[in-house]
C-alpha cells in the first residue's frame, strides 16, 4: 500500500528519526524551555524590583529598560545556566517516564540503551549549537547594549568602568601607566611609560593632564618628563614640550578587562588575543580562559545529558524527588569545579587549556561509570 504525500512529507523533515525519538526530543526541548521561561520571569521580576528605585530616579524610558536592559541581559542569562538547565530537564522527565515505567518498556522491546540515547544526544546537540552561538557572536553583541545601560543609569557602575590606576604591558619590557582616566573628557590626569632591562628600569616618560585622540590614538599634553637611569643607578632628567606620542595601546584596553572581553565576539576575542601574546601581556591568561570557556561550555551539555539520563532512567524508591536532588547535587559540583578550576588558570598554576576543560574530563569518568551502571 502506498504511502501519502503528506506521511511522506512529514517523515522527511525528521531523516531517521522514529515517533519515540520524536517523543524524548520534545520532552527533552519542552521541558528545557519551560524550566528556562520559569526561571526567567523570577529573575527578572527581582531584579526590576531591585532597580525600581533607580529607574525611577533617573527616569529611564520603559523602551530602554525592555529593549536595551532586559532583551539583551536575558539571552546572557539563559547562557550562563545553560547546563543547569539542560540537567534538570533530562533529569525531570527521564525519570518521570522510568517512574511511568516507560523507559523499562523501551529496554524490553528490544531497544538498547545507546539507541536510547540517540534522542537525547540530538536534544543535546540543539542546545549547544545553540549555546555555542550564544557564547561566540549574539552574548558579546547584547553586553555591549547592557554594559552600556548600566554605566548610564546605574550610578554605582559610573565609576567602576575604568580603574583609578591603570598598569598595561605594551611590547615585551615595555609599560604603560595611567592614572584618573576619563572616558567623557579623553583624558588623564597622569600618564608614564616605562622600559625594563633584566627587571631593572632604564627609561621613563612622565606627562600629566594629557589628552587621547581617538582618530589617530596618539596621547598628547602640553609638557613631559624624559628620565633615564644608567648601570649605576644614576638618573638624569629632561624636560620637553608638546608631548605627541603613538603607543601600542588603546583607549579600549583601559578599561576592565573582564567586561571589555565579555563584548568581544570570537574573530574580535581571537584578534585581542593574539595582540596581547605579541606585547607579553601579563593578562593573556584571564584572555585564554575566556576563549576557551565559550567552548568548554556547550562541550559540557553532553557530558550533563549523559549523566542525567543514566542516573534517571533508574526506577527507585525515591521517585523523581531523589533523581532530581542527586542531579542537581552533581550539576552544582560541576559548575564550582568550572569556577574553582578557572580562577586557577588565571593564576597560572597550570596550563589554560588543561585548566579549563579538567571540570569537563572529570565529568566524563562520571558519566562512564553511570552510563555502565545504568539499566539496558
């Protein structure tokens, strides 16, 4: 007999994939969005309330609050917890269904356990391509609109955009000071570059109230100091006018590191990066934490799923409630070992890269041991 057009038509949009696949895929999808809108609406609720008292101070227009605040802090937010909320999901329906006994009417029709975990993993994939966009090119685009919000009508974050001192490396040895920098005025109230030789200071050039021109990125002011220092720790100074200088520094890299990296989509990350290996940049490690974290995470998504499902898919005494505790349990541990793990690379203690993604090869044995300890 003949198929329809219309049962052809639809099992082409799903190549290979069966009722029951279709089934998990959108419980799995359902309840991860439902769990995300529930969360959302709460946060943003408390943080309106929290900052009801400063919109209205400075009578910030409902457009701007909606649409350059909330629209755009909302997709950062969905990114941050997205493992949290992957594994409450797997955890919440896959053990509903083996507390339904349907995952045990799965197994004893002849379904192994890895053709199980064909919908899931598909499930999964869909939400860290979605993760792994979020993190490289819309998550950077929308902190720039939200960065922005809060230094303009937040008053506690005015003056926290620019530290009061300012220390960057700009080339091997080399050093630049800048202290009371002024994003409105372009300028600072001190500015030094310092050269090195062997950790012993050879040159300096001081100038105070100088001015940055963002066109040519040259820093200008009207008098300077010129101190060198020879073998014996002699100094001789000189003074000059109408300091012109062009150094390999932009006005961009005044500003906290940990905001201007979180504005920087992946080809602008990569391109930092590189920038400041070339200069010796002490801050490389905190720039390499960052690129790798916008992997490391979306990576995480399937090692959770994993785990979720062979620790669910168990019919116990406990029901849900026990799957549910024991998941959010691990879930938590996975996301201070990210946290504990990052700050160590930063530190230097061992290589970025091993740093970043141990969190991630730990919950790899985990999920190994549950998936063969879990029902087939």
């Amino acid at each position: 007999m003949s198929e329809t057009p219309i049962y052809r038509r639809r099992r082409s949009l799903w190549p290979g994939v069966k009722i029951l696949d279709r089934y998990i895929i959108g419980k799995f999808l359902g309840t991860y969005i439902f769990a995300i809108a529930m969360i959302i609406v709460v946060v943003v609720i408390f943080d309106y309330v929290e900052k009801l008292d400063t919109f209205t101070e400075m009578h910030v227009p409902i457009s701007e609050i909606l649409f350059d605040y909330y629209l755009n802090f909302i997709p950062f937010f969905i990114n941050q917890f997205s493992a949290l909320f992957t594994f409450i999901a797997v955890i919440f329906f896959t053990s509903k269904m083996a507390y339904q006994t349907e995952i045990v009417a799965m197994l004893s029709s002849g379904m192994s356990f890895r053709r199980l975990m064909w919908p899931y993993f598909l499930g999964a994939s869909i939400i860290a391509a979605l993760s792994l966009m979020l993190n490289l090119w819309l998550i950077p685009v929308s902190q720039r609109d939200c960065v922005e919000f809060e230094i303009k009508y937040i008053k506690n974050r005015k003056s926290d955009q620019f530290d009061r001192h300012i220390y960057r490396q700009i080339e091997p040895g080399t050093f630049a000071y800048v202290r009371g920098y002024s994003k409105a005025n372009k300028s600072a109230g001190f500015f030094a570059i310092e050269q090195y030789d062997h950790n012993s200071i050879r040159r300096t050039l001081e100038a105070s109230d100088v001015k940055f021109d963002p066109e040519t990125n040259r820093w200008r002011a009207q008098r300077y100091t010129e101190r060198v220092f020879d073998d014996d720790g002699n100094e001789t100074f000189t003074q000059y006018r109408n300091l012109d200088t062009l150094i390999n520094l932009n006005v961009s890299e005044l500003g906290r590191l940990n905001e201007l990296l979180k504005t920087m989509n992946i080809v602008e990350l990569n391109r930092f990066m590189a920038q400041q290996r070339e200069k010796g940049s002490d801050s490389i490690r905190q720039i390499e934490v960052e690129h790798h974290n916008r992997y490391a995470g979306p990576a995480g998504t399937f090692i959770l799923t994993l785990i979720g499902v062979s620790l669910s898919s168990r019919k116990v005494r406990g029901g849900t409630g026990l799957h549910i505790g024991i998941g959010i349990a691990l879930c938590f541990s996975y996301i201070m070992l990210t946290r504990v793990f990052g700050e160590i690379a930063k530190g230097g203690s061992m290589p970025t890269l091993l740093a970043v993604w141990i969190p991630n090869i730990v919950y790899i044995f985990i999920a190994v041991y549950l998936y063969r300890k879990a029902p087939k």
